[in-house]
C-alpha cells in the first residue's frame, strides 16, 4: 500500500500488519506444512524466504527442518527486528536482511527452496520478482509461492452481499495502486514461461470449520484495520459501506451457525537442470 500517511496512522498501519501476519500464520501453518512435507526437503535445506515479514514462516520452517539454513529478506526494517526475536530459538541458522525483491544481493544457482508468500497480491510486476527468485534457486530446487486472491473469499450468511465487496472494494483498490489482487491464479501461467518444471497448485483452506474463530477473527480485524480506509479513498465505496461488510464479515465469524472460507493459493515449481 503507498499511502502518505501521518505518523499514528503509519504506526497503526504497522501494528495491524504484524498482527495479521501472526494470525495468518497461525491459520495457514498447518495446512501449508503437509504441502512442504511434500517436497521431501532435506534436513540442511538452504532457504531464502523474499518477502519474509516478521519472521513466522522462517520460524516454523527452520523448526520443521531442524539443520536447515535460513536467510530473510524484507524491505521493512522494524519487521526484519520482529523477525531476529521471533526466531532466536534457531540461533544462527536464520538471518535476516533488508533488501529489494526486484534485485536480490546474492549470486546465481544458490538455493534448494526460494519461498514468498503474502507479497505478489501488493507488488507492482510479480512477474519479475518471481523471476529473480527463480535466478537465485539452483537447478533442481524449488520455488514456494503463496500468492492471495481475494475473489476466493466467501461468507454465509451475512446482511448484504459480500461478494459485491471484494469485487468493487479491494479489486478495484489493488488496480488503483498498481496490484493485482487476483495474482493468485495467475502465477501458475507465469511459472509455465518461466520454464519451470513439476508445477503445482494447492489450496490451503481457511474456514471455520478447520481454524479457530477467534484467529480468523483476528485475521479480518486487522485487515479491517489497515485497509478499511484506503479502499473507501481510492474506490466507489463509501467508508459507511467498508465498514459495514467488515461489521457483517465479522458477525458471521462470531456466529456459530455461521460458515466463511479464504482459499489461499500454494504454487510450487522446480527449476529445471537439477
């Protein structure tokens, strides 16, 4: 999101963030985790996770393999000290950096996995930073991307139509400021003329049947909060009206009869040659 904004806003905007970021975390680990059981990686796997925020994928991929070696990398620095003190338990086998997607510091052919998740959907030209991950993994190595689509949303039963939301709020919001908020269904295109080999796409299912209500509602209430007022700046929609779909996305999520799912892309390809 490029918005100027006052420094209170910007601390807000940066304390929603890292609280979705655990509550994503918490809610997408475990469906994620047997697709990375999947690929078979060796215990001392070398990782590069673009993208890495504060830390919540580093830390539970580093404990998942337990001699794996861990580098993050990230373009907000107060995210990269969240991320040393979340994982300081894997001591030096995880290093963080800030640095560009666009232009990653490291040579050709140096990693077994290149992870970035959470990042394509808010990036002007995906393409490119897939395409660096894809120079700095070496061949036979795997890229991991989780890459969001928020026409992949749905909630039942909610006063108004939610669908109406994502469609005419964040879409056209994500356009406004150069993102694609669909990019989810269009990285397996972009892995195919990338060249890469073994393609996949999963889904891991967020919904309230397999996560606890609670951390879905901590989800939607830090979006709310981070980009409730954006959407009504740069769409059709009112602020009234943004809030008024958050308020009954959320009434939703606290009723028991209630049912809401996220569908979150999980796109995976090998670089050939290996």
């Amino acid at each position: 999101m490029s918005e100027n904004l006052n420094p209170q806003r910007e601390q807000m905007a940066d304390e929603s963030m890292i609280r979705t970021l655990r509550a994503q975390a918490d809610a997408i680990w475990p469906g994620e985790s047997e697709f990375v059981r999947g690929y078979a990686l060796a215990s001392d796997t070398h990782v590069l996770d673009v993208g890495c925020g504060t830390g919540e994928f580093v830390r539970r991929l580093g404990e998942f393999l337990p001699q794996s070696r861990l580098i993050g990398v990230d373009v907000i620095e107060s995210h990269l000290g969240v991320a040393r003190e979340n994982c300081r338990l894997l001591g030096d086998r995880a290093t963080f950096r800030c640095g560009d997607a666009f232009a990653l510091e490291f040579d050709d052919d140096r990693f077994d996995l290149a992870v970035n998740r959470h990042m394509l959907q808010s990036i002007p030209k995906p393409d490119a930073v897939v395409a660096e991950l894809l120079r700095v993994t070496k061949p036979g190595g795997r890229l991991h991307l989780l890459a969001e689509d928020y026409a992949m949303i749905h909630f039942h039963p909610v006063d108004g139509d939610t669908d109406r939301f994502w469609h005419q709020g964040p879409i056209p919001f994500g356009r406004a400021i150069g993102t694609d908020l669909k990019i989810g269904r269009r990285v397996f295109t972009i892995l195919k003329r990338l060249g890469l080999e073994k393609i996949d796409v999963r889904y891991v299912v967020v919904d309230t049947l397999r996560v606890p209500r609670d951390t879905f509602i901590q989800i939607w209430k830090a979006w709310r909060d981070g980009f409730a007022e954006p959407i009504a700046k740069h769409t059709a929609l009112t602020r009234d009206e943004v809030d008024g779909y958050w308020d009954a996305m959320l009434e939703c999520l606290r009723n028991p009869d209630g049912y809401a799912v996220w569908q979150v892309p999980v796109i995976t390809g090998v670089k050939p040659g290996g």
